[in-house]
C-alpha cells in the first residue's frame, strides 16, 4: 500500500493532520523497520524426550515355523488277500496295537494247520532216530560197523534240522495269520480308509490303506537364517550376548493367539539350503488339546540370552531410504540431533540398540515426522505406556498469571 493510500484511508480532520503524519513517515526509514523485532516467527516445537540407560534386555528372535507330526506312519499290508473288516473309526484316538483292518485268513489258516502236522511228525522221528543211534553207538565193533554207526548219526542230525525246520515254519505261519490283523504300530490318529471291505489287497503294495498320526507332542521346524546365527555367534563370542542355560521356544498361531507351553530344542540344524540360506531348527512342543495340526504355519520366540543394550522405542526411531535405523536425541543446545542407529534386533514395542547413544542422553520419542537435524526444540520430559505410546506430557510450568 502507498502511502498516499494510506493517508487517504486514514480519518484526517483537517490538512495539517496529514502534513504531520507525512513526517513521521519520512523518518520511518528502512534502517529503522530491520531494527524493529520479529513478531511472526515460529517458537520452538515441543518434544517429549526420556532418558536412556544401559538395562539387561532379553534377546529374542521371531521366526517362521511349520508343524511336522511326531510319528506319522502310511499303513499297508503285510499278506495277500481280501478285506472282511474295517475295524477303525476315523479321528477316533488309537493305541498301539490297535486293530485296524481284518483281512480273509482261510489260506493262512490252513498254513499254519499243515506246519504244525509236519512239526508233530518231526517231533515223533527224532526219538526214534535217537535210540537208533544210541544202539549203534553201543554195539559198534560187534554188530555195528564204523560205516554205520556214522550214517546212524547222520541220520540223527538230519531229523533234529528237520524238527527245526518245522518249528521255523510253523512260527512263520502263525505270524503270516497274525499278519491278517493289521494294527497300529503307534499311538495316533487315523486317517480315513482308502479300502473298503471287499477289496483285494497285496502284500506290501504301494498305496496305502490309512495313514495313523501322532499329533501329542509335536515338531515344529522353525527357519533361520545363516546370516543370523554368525551374527548371534558372533555376539556370544565377543560376550555381548549371555545365553541361557537352555533355549526357550514358545509360539503364535496363525490367529495371533499365544500358544500354551514352552518348547524344547530337539536339534539344532546341521546344514544351509542353497537355494534360501536358510537352516532349520527343530523344536518340540505338547499338544494335549491337538491344536496344533501337521503342517499347520506358526511364528516362534525363542529367548537366547540377554544383552547389554538400550531400548529405543519403535515410535522414535526411523530408518531411511538405505535401511538404517536413525533417531533423534537432545544436543546440549535444545536442538534435535540426528543419530545413526546400530540394532540387533527387537523386543515387545522397542529396537534392542547397542551403538548410536550413550548413557544419560535424552531421546526425543516424537513429532519426528516434521523434525530436522538442528532444529530448535522445546524438551518435556515423557513416558510411555505398556504399548509403547507417548503419554501425554505435563503442561510445562507457566509464569506469573495475566
């Protein structure tokens, strides 16, 4: 606005007004408007800050895991022949031993019949064949040539193989008929019947009748990474990382539910898959209710140890286009200084950091997304909750009221 304008807008009662006014302006000059003080600028943002200590902090790492049932066993037969029963119900829990299928056991039946006519006709020889020799034994040089006495104990020898082979027969036999009971060699679930009665099935074929689980306890194959495990070890060799007395396993299933029971280290893996480098980790866990199925996908914790480290929380910290964790903290000048970050990992709502801070420095938790390094800032001291949220800050203290 000219100041023409600005003398025409103004309510003059008479000429000399606006000579005077006029004058004033002219002394008004460009030196004298810089001197005057900046009313428009911003104050300094408001942060909440917390101080950060050195704390023992268990160190877990999360990783992806598959069910792999305990026992799982594809059940076949052991004999030829025709399906007369199907004992089994499906889904209903099974011991060992349990019978399953019951197949046609005529001809084994028979089988068993003959062997056992042919054991009691080697059992009535032999006593025979025995006093033969004994005779001949006793009247050798008399009546009883060196020759035959020698084919007397031949003689002997062929009936006692002959009783022993019989016997042989006999106890295969039986165990051919016990074969016509198919059971369950485990303590399981079974599956539903691929036969039905009336089919003819053979011995040791290559599809199976039913397939028997046992699901209490169970395997769980947790996956990991090579990188990982150097970067663990490394840890525990440079004494950063405490372990525990044993690992200690527990899971999420795939609802985010928390699964009951802690898990035990079965083995470790001995070998990296070429084409993920990746090994796997067995874990085993009870499964009284059989929540947990074969195949089912679950997200493991396993506690490791503990660490001498910081915890950030996940809200101040963010990482930039390179992947590295960065953060703000209090300069001695109450401006915000940015910090490279250097994390193992996390736990709950925090990054678990060894470098990039120091005992006692005062971490700024938020209003990051408009902060820049230097810039001024105003601290009030915060704390967090369970969730890792800000709370809200006191006010901070005023002056003497207006």
């Amino acid at each position: 606005m000219s100041l023409i304008s600005l003398t025409r807008s103004l309510p003059f009662r008479s000429p000399l007004d606006c000579l005077a006014v006029l004058a004033a302006l002219v002394w008004l000059t460009p030196a004298a408007l810089a001197q005057e003080p900046a009313t428009g600028a911003a104050p300094p943002m408001q942060v909440g800050v917390i101080e950060m200590q050195r704390q023992e902090v268990p160190r877990t790492v999360t990783l992806p895991g598959r069910a792999v049932a305990f026992e799982d066993v594809e059940i076949r037969p052991r004999v030829d022949g025709v399906v007369e029963e199907v004992v089994y119900k499906p889904g209903r829990p099974l011991k060992v031993g349990d019978p399953l299928y019951r197949i046609d056991d005529a001809a084994y039946r028979a089988e068993v019949a003959a062997d056992a006519a042919d054991l009691a006709k080697a059992e009535a020889n032999l006593p025979v064949v025995q006093s033969a020799y004994e005779r001949a034994l006793k009247l050798e040089g008399n009546n009883y040539s060196a020759a035959q006495v020698d084919a007397a104990r031949a003689e002997l020898e062929e009936a006692k193989a002959t009783l022993d082979a019989a016997q042989a027969a006999l106890d295969y036999s039986r165990t051919q008929l016990s074969w016509t009971t198919i059971r369950s060699p485990i303590e399981g679930v079974p599956d539903i019947s691929a036969v039905s009665v009336g089919d003819l099935v053979t011995a040791a074929q290559g599809d199976a009748l039913t397939t028997v689980t046992r699901l209490d306890p169970i395997y769980v194959d947790m996956i990991e990474t090579s990188a990982r495990i150097l970067s663990i070890r490394r840890q525990i060799e440079a004494g950063t990382l405490k372990m525990n007395d044993r690992l200690r396993a527990r899971l999420v299933l795939e609802t985010g539910q928390s699964y009951e029971g802690e898990g035990q280290l079965v083995t470790p893996g001995t070998s990296v898959a070429t084409s993920t480098g990746t090994m796997s980790v067995r874990f085993r866990f009870d499964n009284p209710r059989r929540l947990i199925l074969p195949g089912m996908f679950v997200r493991g914790e396993v506690t490791l140890g503990s660490v001498d480290a910081f915890l950030v929380p996940q809200r101040a910290a963010q990482r930039d286009s390179s992947g590295k964790l960065n953060a703000f903290v209090l300069a001695a000048d109450d401006t915000a200084k940015k910090t490279a970050l250097t994390e193992i990992g996390s736990t709950g709502n925090s990054w678990i950091v060894e470098d990039g801070i120091a005992p006692g420095d005062k971490l700024i938790v938020d209003g990051l997304k408009s902060m820049s390094d230097g810039q001024k800032v105003r601290p009030v001291t915060a704390t967090l909750d369970e969730n890792g949220l800000v709370q809200d800050a006191a006010p901070a203290s005023s002056g003497a009221e207006d």
